[in-house]
C-alpha cells in the first residue's frame, strides 16, 4: 500500500544536506560565540548580497522583522498601514504590535494577492505604510505598486516569508520596497532548523534603527536609544543551519515551480485547481488550489493518505481575538470567498515525480467524490 503524503518533509531535505548543516555548527560550537558573531554576520552579508540589496539585518522571527521595520519607518500609536488579511495574520500582528491600525484590502480573485485597484482609493486617506505580502511563493506586481505610491511618503514593506528567491523583471524580492522582511520558519523556502526572520534594504538610516531595534533599542551596550525596541536576535546556529542551505536555494526553487507546473498541468481541466498560471517570478513555497467543496475533497485526499492543509482558513478581521474592534468590522467578499475554498496540497523539492502524479490523481478522484 502505497504511503503516506506530507504536505512537507523536512527530513528529506536534513538528511540530503545534514554534512553540510553539521560541519557549520560544529563551527559555531567551537568558537563558543552563539549571539551575534561571525556566523550572523557572514549570513547577513550573504543574504543581502543574494538579494541584491545593501543591508540585511538579523531577527528572531519573520512577524518581528515586519514590527521592527515598521518601527523603523516611523509608524507609531495610531497610524494606519494596509495590509491583507488572507496570509494568517503576521502582518496584523505586527502592525498591532507596534502600536498602529490595519486597513484591509480586498484581494484579486484568481491570483489572491493584494488588489492594486483598491490601492487609489485609501493612499491619499491617512495611510503611513503599506505591507504588501507576496503570497504562496508569489510576487505582487511591484511596479505597479511604485507607480501608485510615486510621490508620496508611504514607505512600502514587503512581507517576503514566502518568497525567498522570487525574482519580477531580475529583481529580488525584497529589494523593491523601502524594506523586505523574511521569516526563515522551518518551512520555508530557505529555512533554519528554529525560529528566524531577517530585515533587507537599501537605507543605511533604516538598517541602523533595525540593529538598534533588535536589540532593546541600544546605542551602545546598556543605553537605550530608541523607544520600541526588544529582543530580537537572530542566533549562531540558526545563522549557521542558513549558510548551509543558502546555496541550495535556487536549486530547490526550480524543484519547487517544475511541482508547480506539473499539478498545473494535471489539474488543468479540474475545478479544484489554482487559478492562475505559474510565473516566471514564483517560487512555489505552497500549492494552493481551490474548491467550492473544499473539506470533502479534503476528507477524500486523507484517506487516499495525501495530506494537506489550509493556508489560511479564517481571515484576519474575522478572528475572534478582534471581534468588536471598530478596523475589523468591514466586509471583504473575495478575500472572505478564498479562505473558504483554499486548499494546500504537498509541495517540497524533494517530492518525487511518482508522488507528484499521485496527488495529481487523488485530487481528480476526491472532486469526482465530492461532487457525489
């Protein structure tokens, strides 16, 4: 009987680059140095140098990236920065976290990234930043956005968790807005073995207040200089695990969209099945497809012993933790549609053609199910 499907196996991908991974932290152990040292700042260098920008900056995790950026840019108590509420919540989270208002956007129908039409009608309305997600692996039209917010003082935030590596027109993701912010969360494209996130850019003045930020806000050892700052060091080991799969990442992202285009392919002609086409700038961290019946063909997949998940089932202005909140209360029909329909199915780099076939043909059998 065949086996079971992860949605993800981080034991392949360990067991495929464990010499690598074990030989850099034998590095760290031996020098005895585990909080910012020579492992964190060679990654950093590294990382910005991959993403074609001028700084990179070390975080404990991708939603303090997004909170120390937003710091950084000058958002405070009551400032209200856009957002989507679809991508589970980080983005909410840290804009709560540094004090300020979220205002939601409805998403595009097909691509389920952030509408650039509704963007005209909120700029000129108050707004201090935008955090614009690059969802599942896939880029939000970057020019575009520029070419909306010229002119105007809204320093633009890409929340890039899922999209290390995308690359529009040859430029990086995260080297497009005033910062990139990554999350290096196990999962991810390029991910550490703990918790980890980092802050790119190309502004010194930002990049300084983002080393000051991470670190109680210091200037210099025990004297605090800007408010808001915390705990937020991105440690050795972490740093080292990522220098060792640094250089697989291009590799694993041509697995991933060559998955992607094989399920696009086969899911074709099926309703549960991703709505737009894959692009040359996706990297594919997740699949998602889509069905109007979406838990019965997930019933069906588990016991075809493929599994999935849902990335996200309830939107942000949804949760019950912000019930009654007066930015929580509005309606956002397609964004509301697609939480209720997205479906993930497995897609990693070391997923096997054969696997790729099989989910491939449990997914056209659990529709058939489904719709009885």
């Amino acid at each position: 009987m065949p086996g079971f499907i992860p949605v993800n196996d981080l034991q392949r991908q360990n067991g495929f680059i464990s010499a690598d991974v074990r030989s850099r932290i034998t590095e760290v152990l031996e020098r005895g140095w585990y909080i910012l040292g020579p492992a964190l700042k060679e990654l950093e260098t590294a990382f910005a140098q991959y993403c074609g920008v001028r700084y990179c900056v070390g975080t404990a995790n991708g939603t303090d990236a997004l909170e120390l950026a937003l710091r950084a840019c000058g958002v405070s108590r009551d400032d209200r920065v856009i957002t989507v509420a679809n991508a589970g919540g980080y983005s909410t989270a840290a804009i709560l976290a540094a004090g300020a208002e979220p205002v939601y956007l409805d998403i595009d129908r097909d691509s389920m990234l952030l509408d650039l039409s509704k963007l005209p009608q909120y700029i000129d309305s108050g707004i201090r930043a935008i955090i614009v997600t690059h969802l599942y692996g896939r880029m939000v039209n970057m020019p575009e956005l520029l070419r909306l917010v010229s002119g105007r003082d809204i320093p633009v935030i890409e929340d890039c968790a899922q999209a290390h590596g995308a690359r529009l027109n040859d430029k990086a993701a995260g080297s497009w807005g005033t910062a990139g912010c990554f999350s290096f969360y196990p999962t991810k494209n390029l991910g550490a073995i703990g918790d980890g996130g980092a802050v790119t850019t190309d502004d010194p003045a930002l990049a300084e207040k983002v080393v000051a930020l991470r670190q109680y806000g210091w200037s210099s050892k025990y004297h605090s200089k800007l408010p808001g700052g915390r705990n937020s060091r991105l440690d050795e080991i972490q740093a080292a695990v990522l220098l060792a799969k640094l250089p697989y990442l291009d590799k694993w992202n041509e697995r991933r969209r060559a998955i992607a285009q094989a399920y696009a392919a086969g899911l074709g002609s099926a309703e549960a099945r991703a709505r737009t086409p894959l692009e040359a700038a996706d990297v594919a961290h997740l699949y998602v497809i889509r069905s109007p019946r979406r838990n019965a063909v997930r019933e069906c997949l588990q016991r075809m012993q493929i599994g999935t998940d849902i990335h996200y089932p309830v939107p942000d202005h949804r949760q019950e933790c912000y019930r009654g909140l007066p930015w929580a209360s509005g309606s956002l029909p397609i964004t509301e549609q697609c939480c209720a329909e997205v479906l993930t199915l497995p897609c990693f780099p070391e997923l096997s053609d054969a696997e790729v076939e099989r989910v491939i043909q449990a997914v056209r059998r659990a529709e058939s199910e489904a719709n009885g």
